[in-house]
C-alpha cells in the first residue's frame, strides 16, 4: 500500500537579511518540508530595505523569484533604528559582497500586510519563522489579533535562557533591538519555540565548510562562501579561530524538523522592558531543572536547550542543492 505524502507546510519568514539570515533562507529554500510563500525584512543587521534587497538578491540565485519579500518596519515599537552592525554583517548586510541584482521590487504593502494575508491563505496551516527583532510580528498581532487563530506555531531565534548575552551581558541581539516587540510576541495566545543562544553558540561552520561552499558548482552556494568571510573573521574574537554560529538557521533547522530539539521545556518567559541593565534579557523560568525540566502547565514557550545532532553536515548537504 503506497503512502500519501504530506504537502509542504506554507511557512513565512521574517527576517533582517545579514549573513546568517542568508543561510537560513537558503536552508528554507532547500528544505522539500516546507513551501517559502513569503518573506517580510525587519531593522536589525541592516535596515529593512537593505534586507529585502539582499533577499531579493539571494532568491534570483536560488531561481526562486515566485517568493513575495515586503519590507517591514524600520524602527523597533520603542526608540529608533541604530544603524545595525556593519562590523559584523558588512555595511550592506551580506559581508560587503555585491550580488547579482535580482532586478525584482519588493511586494507592494508592508511585511504586515504580507503576513496577515498569507495567513488568511492558510489558514490553519501557516508556519512562521522569525530571525530578527519581531517588530513586524507584533505589529501583526495589533493589527489583527485573531492572527493567532490561523497560525500553526511560531520559531523564534533569540534570547538567551542560561547563556549569557551577545550584545549585553544577558540581552541577545534580536530580542534587545526590539524588547517591548519580543514581549508582545510571546506573551501572545500561540505556540513559539524559542531557539536560544544557548544551543545556536554550540552549531558551528567551520573555514573548511565555506571552503566547500566556495568551490560549489551550483549557483547560489559559492556566493554564501563568499558572504560568510567578513563573519568569519568577526568570531575570532569569540572561538579564537575562523568560524561562525549557525543562529538563523538552527532556528530555521528546528522549525521544519531537520534539527529535533531534545530538550526543550515549556515554560513561562518574559522579556525585560525596562531601561536597566537587564533590558532585552529573556527571562526564562527554568527553576525545574534539578527534576528534569518538566513543562510548567499553561505555558506557550518551549525553550530549546539541546539537540540531537550537530546542524553542519545537513546545512551543507541542503545548501550545496542551490
């Protein structure tokens, strides 16, 4: 008896077009579980703008134009945009690395109102992934609260449970740059997995990965090569050698199944909004760890801690498809 697969879930990606967002949405594109119907760009590496340029970009490599990219918010609900982080993610967000022009325009209207249309679209099945400050997320649920009715779960890439911080001592770069927005999202009435500094710190590529990257005979795979050489150069610094953490796309990896979180309690978390030290930090309530992190009953957040097997090798499998 022949089995019928199961269709591709429809899945939105938010994101702020940096490097490791290039790999993630590249992992999505090669990823046969989900079907990319839109990608929104928010501040953060880059200004919004500059993101969905770069993914524009990055989508005619990957012959991919089918896939609508709305630019979101440039400014977090509180404050303004800082500018992002060019000694990072090169002034232009891909590693200063000029890609081929896609020659496309951005979907007309906002990523708010691409989000809140595709999911309307699929209803009931819609995935969303978020890899940058969630601005536009949270402006979709004032927008339209009901939003959490038609969405099946949303990931998150962000925070730090018992890690410490990447741009403060306790505040990681997506969920500070927009604390009041993160605070919003995930205290809304749907299911998020929170894929934390934590286990993002623990996947790493290594310069040999991007060397194989660069000597792809595919088309889009020797440009991430050659995006991901600045960010390497930045984590000297952090793991005194030439490499980088895979953030995005462990996000990216746990959201379609490629990467299965092995411990991952639910739990309350909150966001610290105010204008202390602590701001951006994720309060995650993980006082059940001496019993074996058991699920606090009510809670929304499961906060990945651990996973079963390292990323790289199936990044780079899907990655050298492109």
């Amino acid at each position: 008896m022949s089995q019928t697969c199961a269709p591709p879930a429809p899945l939105y990606l938010d994101c702020d077009t940096g490097v490791d967002d290039a790999l993630a949405l590249a992992y999505l594109l090669a990823s046969p579980e989900i079907d990319l119907v839109g990608v929104g760009t928010v501040h953060g590496n880059v200004d919004a703008p500059q993101g969905a340029t770069n993914t524009l970009d990055l989508l005619a490599l990957a012959g991919r134009d089918d896939v609508p990219v709305a630019v979101g918010a440039h400014d977090p609900l509180a404050g303004s945009y800082d500018g992002g982080v060019p000694h990072v993610h090169g002034r232009n967000g891909v590693g200063d690395v000029v890609l081929p022009a896609s020659g496309r325009s951005p979907a007309a209207g906002t990523a708010v109102d691409l989000l809140l249309r595709l999911s309307h679209e699929h209803a009931g099945r819609l995935r969303v992934v978020a890899v940058g400050p969630l601005t536009n997320l949270a402006l979709a649920l004032r927008a339209d609260p009901t939003l959490t009715k038609r969405v099946v779960d949303v990931t998150v890439m962000g925070g730090a449970a018992l890690h410490p911080g990447n741009v403060t001592p306790v505040g990681e770069a997506n969920i500070a740059n927009d604390p009041e927005a993160a605070a919003e999202v995930l205290s809304a009435d749907w299911d998020v997995t929170l894929v934390p500094l934590d286990v993002t710190m623990a996947h790493l590529l290594e310069e040999t990965d991007r060397k194989t990257l660069l000597e792809a005979g595919t088309t889009l795979a020797p440009w991430l090569g050659e995006v991901l050489d600045l960010y390497f150069g930045f984590h000297v610094p952090t793991f005194g050698r030439r490499c980088s953490a895979l953030h995005d796309p462990l996000a990216a990896a746990v959201a379609v199944g490629g990467v299965t979180p092995t411990l991952a309690p639910r739990v309350p978390v909150v966001v610290d909004t105010t204008d202390g030290p602590g701001r951006g930090q994720t309060v995650c309530d993980l006082r059940g760890r001496y019993a074996g992190y058991p699920d606090v009953p009510g809670a929304r957040t499961r906060v990945v801690l651990a996973t079963d097997a390292p990323l790289t090798p199936q990044l780079l499998e899907r990655l050298l498809t492109l």
